[in-house]
C-alpha cells in the first residue's frame, strides 16, 4: 500500500484518473440515498435518458421527514408524504435495495448502514448528507455531497473531488468517568471553532480514541462536519473487527494495512489531553458555542476576535441568555435522545441507566427516538422500553431523525429550551424560534430528572 496518511492511502487507492487543474475522479463504494435530498437527481437521469450504474451499490431509506409515533401514523403534510413516495417509487423503478418506514432495517442512513453490513474499512461512501462523515469511523472515507453529485454518482458511480489536506487530532490519555465521545467533541469544536478543520480530512488517534467503542467513534467522526471538516475517520483495529463481526483471514490483514504510516506527515495537529475534559453544553447557535456543564455563558467580551464577538451577541439575543449564568441553572422544557449522533443502542442505554429508578421531572417532556428499527427492537429484547415509559419520558415506535432536524411532526415550539443529543443547534434548527443545548446521552437524561441542564453525578 502506498505511503502516507490512512486517508491519503484510502484516497489514492480509489483513484480513477486525474483530471487536468488537479481534481481526481473517485470510485464510490456505496452510495447512501434518503428521501429529502434525491429527487431531483433521479428527474435528472431521466431527462438524459440515464440509469444507475451500479443500483447493488445503492441503498435507500427514508428517515429525514419520517413520522416516528408509529410506523403507520398518516402524516397530514402533503409535501412529506410526497417525498417519501417518490424515494419509494424512483427505488423500484431503478432496482435500487429500499428500506420503507416500519421495515426492520430502516432508520437513519448512518445508523443502518453498518447495520446491514453495507460498511467495511477502507471504503469510499458518499451520501447527500453532511453527517456521512459518522461512518469514518470504520477507517472510511465518508463524504456528503450535493444533489447534483447524486446524480452523478448514480449514473457513473464516481465522484469528481479535490483531495483535502490532512489533518490529525490526537487524544492521549484517559476520559474522566462520565465523559464521553460527545463530550471530547463538543469541546474540541469549542477550543478550535467551527472552522478548525476546513479544508482538511480528519484523523482521530490516541489512546483515548482507542478506547471508545465503535458507537463512540461514529460520535466522534459524525461531529467532524460540525468542526468544519468533509470527512473525519480512525484507522481500522481490533474494536473495528469485533464489532463487523468474522471476516476471512485475508480481509483482516488488508484491514490491519489501513492504517498512517509512522513517520507520515500531516498538514495540521490538534493535541487534546483527554484526562482534563469533563461534560459539555452548548450555549449558543453553534457548535462552538459550548462550555463545560460547571461553567458560565460567557460575555461577548470574552471573546478578542470581533467575529466571534458578534455572533456571542447574537446568539446571547436568540437563545435568551445574560452572560454570567451558571449552565447548571438553566431550566429545559423538552429533552430529546436521538439522531445519527447518539441514537444508538449505546446511547439508549446511557439514558435509561441514568433514568432507572428517576422519574423526568413534572413539566419536562423526554422523548426518545431509536436511530433504526434495529436499535429499537434490541432496546425492546433489554427492556430499555420499559425503564423510559416507567420514567415518563416517551420511546417512539419507529425510527427516524426526528426532533434534530425537524422536517417532520417533531419539533419544538416557539420560545422552547431543550436539551439534545443532536448535532445542531443553530437558529430554528429544532423548530422556529427554538432553544436548543447540545449534549451527551447521559446529561440529557439527567437533565429530564431535574428539569435544568444536569450531569448524571450531580443527582
């Protein structure tokens, strides 16, 4: 394998030709459908008289806009529905692999994926969705794309790119009890801003990336957009091969290869001590805007940069907040568990374990939305179901993103504060005029037991 970084290695390996001005045109291993971003493409291949070239390579789901109260809830927005029955029928007219609402391997395209096998070190994978960036934690090369690269993918199931620069963030060390993947990402947003890895594919590595799981990995790899980055991955090792289960003796020594070079050369290093990281919130309308759970909202003063002064001002205004506020006395309406980021059966069992025995607090509602249908039938088998409904807080019958994008039934109201283990916060991300604080599972659900934004050793 050549020299280099992994992504470097994986990059190169997929490369078809080189086109003149420097952009290279990628193979695509898996290409990764879901019904709010596709549509067009598929009107595209038609009025060029085009097909898909490689539909076993394609997968479909619906997700985005599904309904998640139940699999065969009638969703009264007309444009909703229509989104879903046209991914529905351009699948089976294209002889593309489907998964409906309510099928047993549908959910969220990222949480499915490696669910259904469809995800192995050293791939390349492409989906219209910036958090593609999740499956890098396998040792891929996972990117979002536009629609009319959909098209093109579709049709000619290759990419035309420009190799980002590398970028390599190392967490040595040991998490502190309590502190987890969200966590480490949250503040390495805040420490390096939303544009810290622009420009650059991100490898995580270190002792303390070692010791997450896979589940913790996909955490730490989805929030790489949120850092700026097209694509984040970590090398591929033995908690990788546990989890994809057995594989023939000669796809593990190649997987074993996917890895940096020792005396590879990066453009760019983060270190990060993982021992001093403790529980974050977010604050404001990005990422970015986020603190340890102990701390302060802070004042636009404390910030030199006069553009991140702005946008403290302006985010102060929007989520209702004066500087000096301690983040643990901040009261939540709504607290959600759920999406590509932390809706996993990993996250499902932080929450319940938090809520056994607790009761969410009187005039906070707690809604917990499974990633797959997979995820939720293991939560049903653990008897997760049960120590939410005993807690009050309400586990949805099917799966989907739900609250943390908000293009379907589930949103909040206007003027609405919440606690979330999505990805986003920015303005009217959860609904218009929404208030929302990003944070791990388990601070989520402590934060539904008091009813203010709470870390699980607090109660």
């Amino acid at each position: 394998m050549a020299h280099g970084t992994l992504a470097a290695k994986v990059w190169r390996s997929h490369v078809v030709r080189t086109i003149p001005g420097g952009e290279d045109l990628l193979y695509i291993d898996m290409h990764l459908l879901h019904e709010v971003t596709t549509p067009q493409a598929f009107d595209g291949l038609r009025a060029a008289g085009r097909t898909v070239r490689r539909p076993e390579l394609t997968v479909g789901t619906e997700d985005h806009s599904t309904p998640t109260l139940a699999v065969d809830w009638f969703d009264p927005d007309p444009a909703r529905r229509l989104q879903r029955r046209l991914m529905r029928d351009n699948c089976a007219e294209f002889g593309i692999p489907f998964y409906r609402l309510g099928h047993p391997g549908q959910g969220i395209y990222t949480v499915i994926a490696p669910e259904l096998g469809l995800v192995q070190p050293g791939m390349t994978i492409v989906c219209a969705d910036s958090h593609t960036t999740t499956l890098g934690a396998f040792g891929t090369l996972a990117f979002g794309i536009g629609t009319s690269q959909v098209e093109h993918v579709l049709a000619t199931q290759t990419l035309v790119k420009r190799r980002p620069r590398d970028l390599v963030v190392t967490v040595d060390g040991t998490l502190p009890p309590g502190v987890t993947a969200k966590d480490l990402a949250l503040a390495l947003i805040a420490r390096e801003g939303t544009t810290g890895g622009q420009g650059h594919i991100v490898e995580y590595r270190g002792s303390a990336v070692r010791a997450l799981s896979m589940e913790g990995r996909m955490t730490l790899c989805n929030m790489s957009v949120e850092f700026g980055s097209p694509a984040g991955l970590v090398a591929p090792d033995e908690v990788t091969f546990a989890y994809l289960g057995h594989e023939p003796a000669a796809e593990l020594d190649h997987w074993r290869d996917l890895r940096s070079d020792d005396d590879a050369v990066y453009d760019k290093e983060v270190v990060v001590d993982a021992g001093a990281l403790s529980p974050y919130v977010s604050w404001g309308t990005n990422p970015g805007q986020s603190v340890p759970l102990d701390g302060e909202v802070p004042a636009p003063d404390d910030f030199p940069d006069p553009a991140r002064r702005r946008a403290a001002e302006r985010a102060l205004r929007y989520m209702g907040l004066k500087p000096g506020t301690r983040m643990r006395d901040l009261e939540v309406d709504v607290v959600f568990v759920g999406s590509c980021t932390n809706g996993r059966i990993e996250d499902l069992r932080a929450a319940a374990q938090v809520l056994t025995g607790r009761r969410v607090s009187h005039g906070v509602r707690m809604v917990v939305v499974p990633g797959s249908m997979q995820v939720r039938s293991r939560a049903v088998e653990e008897g997760l179901d049960r120590i939410f409904e005993a807690a009050g807080a309400e586990f949805r019958a099917a799966a989907g993103c739900s609250m943390c994008v908000s293009l379907g039934a589930d949103r909040l109201d206007p003027g609405t504060r919440s606690a979330s283990t999505s990805n986003r916060n920015f303005e009217g991300r959860q609904g218009p005029a929404s208030r929302t604080h990003l944070v791990s599972p388990a601070v989520a659900a402590a934060s539904a037991v008091t009813g203010r934004l709470t870390a699980p050793g607090d109660l």
